[in-house]
C-alpha cells in the first residue's frame, strides 16, 4: 500500500481545486480515496463525492493505453451522520441502469465505485464476538490510537489476521509521515469547515438580499396600489365635477328655450327629457 499525493491536478483553469482527505494505491494498483465526512454540511456532498471519483478516475495515466487497462478507483466515504434509510452500514454504488441492469457484465469490470460507511449505525458496545467483520472493522477504525489499552483492540490485533495485516502496514509508514498525514487531514477539515461557514454566510447574504428586494417590490406595490386609488379617486371626483357641469349647462340650456318663448314639448324633443323633469328645472 502507498499512500499517494491527495491533491488533484487541474487538467484545464476553470476546474475546482480539489484535495481528498487521504488516497492510497494497493498492490493490484487499485486506488482508494479514503473521505471522511464528520457533520452534515451544506456543501452538496451527495454531488461532491461523485464529483470526487469522475475526477479520481480520469486522473489515471492512460497515454498510449487501452481503456482496458483502467485500474480500480474508488471513493470511501467514512460518515460520523446517518444518510440513508436501509440498516446497511456500507452501501456501494455503480453504474446500473433503471432497474438494476448493471452496466458492465461482470463484476470485475466494474471499475468504478462510490462506498459509504455510516459508522453510527455500528453499536460499538456490542461484544466483539457478535460483531461481524464490517462492524470490527469500523470499531477498529475508531479506535485503534487507544491500541493494546482498548480490551477489543487487543484482541483483534492478537486474532484477527486482517487487523494483523493492518497494523504491520500502519508500522511501515514513518512517525513523520504519520504526522504529515495527520496534520493534512486537519488543515483539510478546517478548510471544510472555512468553506461551510463561508457558504452559511453568502445564503445568509443571498437571502436577506432576496428579503430585501421582496420588502423593496412589496412596497413599490403598495405605492403603486395607493396610487392607483388616489387615481381612481380623481377620475371619480373630476367624472361627479363633468356630470353637475353637463347638468348645469342643460339647466341653462333649458331656461333660455323656455325664454325664447319655445314650448315645453318642444324642448323635450330638443334635450331628450320628460315634460316632467323640464318644469322642475325651469322652476328650481
């Protein structure tokens, strides 16, 4: 196993800059991105990991060779939060069609995997004779800087051939690289948490920004309504003023015919009123 240089090389400027949480190849030169996903962010990680294993597995160095000879990637994610509705604590994704037609006839061309661990759903106080290998495999994954100290530690080192195998590969890698790694790890998950909270704050700006405009177009309506009845009220009064004009002019209008002498039928006739209503005028 070699642990390798975690950060993705940008093939073109405008391609996010990426650095995995730790990436190692083994002997068959599988290659594995080992994630660790503490908290629930709001940075999409159910985009970003795919993301992750596209780039991981474009990455290989395939000039002048058959697709072929296309290694192994996968991408490991290690959750600290429950994701998904099933008891599984590993699920594994690939390329399958609607209805779980695979993509590839067997298995072992199947190079491309998405792997996540759900570690809450392992009770870790179960006695370690019934815990099967996946839930050992995480409790040592949890625990193993406690070594000979943890009782189940101990006997998974004294037992287990894999746990075995494991810890003869953690002592091949130096103190400093262990450190190296370590310190990596850390500056990554600080810059995971920069990247969250710069991310809470510009929605946080995006929405009091879309507030404020909704308040601005709120009011502007509110303007624009007051002015329409403000208008609506004016063409009422100045349509009132046009009426007792009109009504003022046939009343004059009235008048004069009947001083020239003009009978009161023939004034109707003239104006289109009742005999009626031209006696009231003439005399009001």
């Amino acid at each position: 196993m070699v642990v390798k240089n975690s950060e993705m090389v940008k093939d073109y400027s405008k391609m996010k800059s990426l650095r995995l949480d730790l990436l190692v190849e083994f002997d068959d030169q599988t290659t594995v991105d080992l994630e660790m996903q503490l908290r629930q962010t709001k940075d999409n990680m159910m985009n970003r990991f795919p993301y992750y294993s596209a780039r991981l597995h474009g990455s290989q160095d395939m000039e002048g060779k058959s697709y072929s000879q296309l290694k192994e990637t996968i991408v490991m994610i290690f959750f600290n939060v429950s994701i998904f509705a099933n008891d599984n604590i590993c699920n594994t994704f690939r390329y399958k069609c609607d209805g779980d037609l695979p993509f590839v006839k067997e298995e072992k061309e199947d190079r491309m995997k998405l792997r996540t661990i759900e570690m809450p759903k392992v009770d870790l106080n179960k006695p370690l004779e019934d815990m099967n290998e996946q839930e050992k495999m995480i409790y040592y994954f949890l625990n193993c800087h406690k070594g000979m100290d943890d009782s189940k530690i101990k006997v998974m080192i004294e037992k287990d051939e894999v746990i075995q195998m494991l810890e003869k590969r953690v002592e091949t890698i130096s103190d400093d690289r262990w450190k190296k790694i370590i310190e990596d790890f850390q500056k990554l998950h600080e810059n995971e948490e920069r990247i969250e909270l710069q991310l809470e704050l510009e929605e946080a700006q995006r929405q009091m920004k879309e507030a404020r405009k909704d308040k601005e177009e709120a009011r502007k309506e509110k303007e624009e309504a007051h002015k329409e009845k403000e208008e609506a009220h004016k063409e009422k009064e100045e349509a009132r003023k046009a009426i007792l004009e009109a009504d003022k002019k046939v009343e004059q209008m009235v008048r004069k015919m009947h001083e020239s002498g003009l009978s009161l039928e023939q004034i109707s006739a003239y104006c289109s009123l009742n005999v009626n209503e031209i006696q009231m005028l003439i005399k009001s």
